[in-house]
C-alpha cells in the first residue's frame, strides 16, 4: 500500500470528467435563460453536481479497480495509493453534502438530482451494474450526461417544459455515440475482466458504424433546432466518426487507437471550449483545473495527463 497525500484525495473525483458534467449543466441553463443569469444559484447547483457525481466516480473506481489495473488507468485505487475504507467514506460524505445543499432548491430539482444519485450506483453496482450490460451502459451514460444533468441545469432557472426534451436531445444522441467508441478503446481490458460492455458485445466494427449515426442524428436534430452549441461539436467530430466507422467496416479490423481516443475526446473539448465562450469566468477555472492536473499527474506519477489523443 502506497501512502496518500491530501491531493489525491481530490483528484478521486476525477475532474477532468467532471467537467462533462460541468459543461451540460452548464448549457442547459444557457438555453433555458430568459433574462439575468441568477449566478449564485447557478453556482450552488454546480457545487451539489460536482458533489454527487465525484461520489459517484469513486464508486465507479471502487468496483473497477481490476480493470483499471488491466488497463493501466486511474491509478489511485487500482494500485493501492488511497485505501477503499478511505474512498468510501469521502463518497459517503460527498453524497450526503450534495443531497443536504439540494433542499434549497425545488423538490423537482432535489428529484432529478437523486435520479442522477441512482442512476450511478446502478451503474457501478451488481446487481444491475449497467457498466456491464450491453447498450444499457450507452443508454445510461446519454440519459446521465446528456439529460439528466442538462435538466438540472435548466431548473435552476424554469420548470420543466416539453420543449425541453427537443432541446436536450441531441446531446443525449452526442453522448450516447461518444461513450460507445469508449467502450472500443476498453474493449481487451473489459473483455478480460468479464465486463459485457457495448463493444464486447456487438464487435468493434458495429459499435464504430452505430455510433456515426448517433453522432449524425444529433448533427441532424441540432440543426433542426437551430443549436450552434451542439450543432458545432457534433458536425465538427463526424468526419471522425464517419472515417472511424468507415475504416471499421472495410478494413474489418480496429481503427489506430489515437484516432479512437481522439474520438471521444475532441468533443468533448469542443463543448468545453464553447461553454467556457458562454461563461468567460468558467474558462478560467477550468484552466487552472487544467493546470492542476498536469502538475500533479506528472509529479505524483511521471505521466503527461491529461492529453487528446494518448490515454
């Protein structure tokens, strides 16, 4: 057992993919403004995400801490630098601080924040575990990311509309085509661990040809909506995509691994770069988030992290 320091701690919490999180949040408010941004309520709501879903991302680690030692990933509880009693209890505190601070908003806010809650334990625990059923763990990751989260952004400022769901459907289909070409990348690792995952299950290639046409519809439905904020990210990432699904098809063989990683991350940074031109001040946090991690992912373990297209 290594011995951990206080920052380890926070880097548990996974910022980089919190900042997803942060993002959708983050736009669902944008769309749903009509008027002055209430920026402390806006705040407060980012603090109650980034509490639950950093519990959540603990007990993602907790519960693939083999994996991740097969995949050569999140170090901290896959080769033993923080405890799991320790990661317990900072995810138990997390969760309890979040749902606490969620009573100063509506009860339909505090719902669809505990909807989130459960929708990642399921996704992390047997005996559903939706990480390892096929499609389900696609499905789980779109409705987490790019509903779930995009409504809690929009409560914050109006109460649910039918609207809403045209305007959050795209993201929904963005996210959903992202995470099926992570669950390529993990393929050998999740395979071995005994995780049915979407690409375990259909074959690398169907999974790269099914998400290109996610990532097409949400083109299609952002356009349809006259969205620039996701209709830029989506139509920019689809030649990738298309190039990825086409290669997987005629080459009937995995596409290079820096193309796949590039996949799913460059939109990721399109979003995050969009979102930080919505709110200035959010760029400047998340560059100092940015800073943070690449100081201590290379004083703590030697490596270049976080980059585009190395993972």
């Amino acid at each position: 057992m290594r011995k951990a320091n206080p920052f380890d701690y926070f880097f548990l919490l996974r910022p980089l993919i919190l900042i997803p999180s942060w993002n959708f949040l983050l736009i669902g408010a944008y769309l749903a403004q009509d008027g002055e941004r209430p920026v402390g309520r806006l705040l407060l709501a980012a603090c109650i995400y980034t509490l639950i879903m950093g519990g959540i991302y603990i007990l993602n680690q907790i519960t693939d801490r083999e994996t991740d030692r097969i995949n050569k990933k999140l170090f901290l509880l896959s080769e033993g630098y923080i405890p799991v009693r320790h990661a317990y209890v900072e995810m138990m505190f997390l969760w309890a601080a979040g749902l606490a601070l969620s009573s100063f908003f509506s009860i339909t806010f505090f719902v669809f924040i505990l909807i989130s809650l459960i929708l990642g334990t399921m996704y992390s625990l047997p005996p559903v575990k939706l990480k390892g059923k096929p499609l389900l763990d696609t499905l789980s990751n779109g409705i987490g990311y790019g509903m779930v989260n995009f409504i809690v952004g929009w409560l914050v400022l109006r109460p649910p509309t039918w609207a809403m769901t045209m305007e959050f459907l795209p993201y929904f289909l963005s996210i959903c085509a992202v995470f099926m070409n992570t669950t390529i990348a993990d393929r050998e690792g999740d395979e071995k661990a005994g995780e049915i995952t979407t690409a375990v299950f259909l074959g690398a290639r169907i999974t790269a040809f099914v998400s290109t046409v996610l990532m097409a519809g949400a083109v299609m439905i952002a356009l349809h909506n006259r969205d620039p904020v996701c209709l830029v990210p989506a139509a920019l990432s689809f030649p990738l995509f298309m190039y990825l699904g086409i290669y997987s098809l005629v080459k009937q063989g995995p596409a290079p691994r820096k193309l796949l990683i590039m996949s799913f991350r460059l939109p990721g940074v399109l979003f995050t770069i969009i979102t930080a031109i919505l709110y200035p001040v959010y760029g400047a946090v998340l560059a100092l988030v940015f800073i943070a991690m690449r100081v201590y992912y290379h004083r703590r373990f030697g490596i270049i992290y976080p980059t585009l297209a190395q993972g």
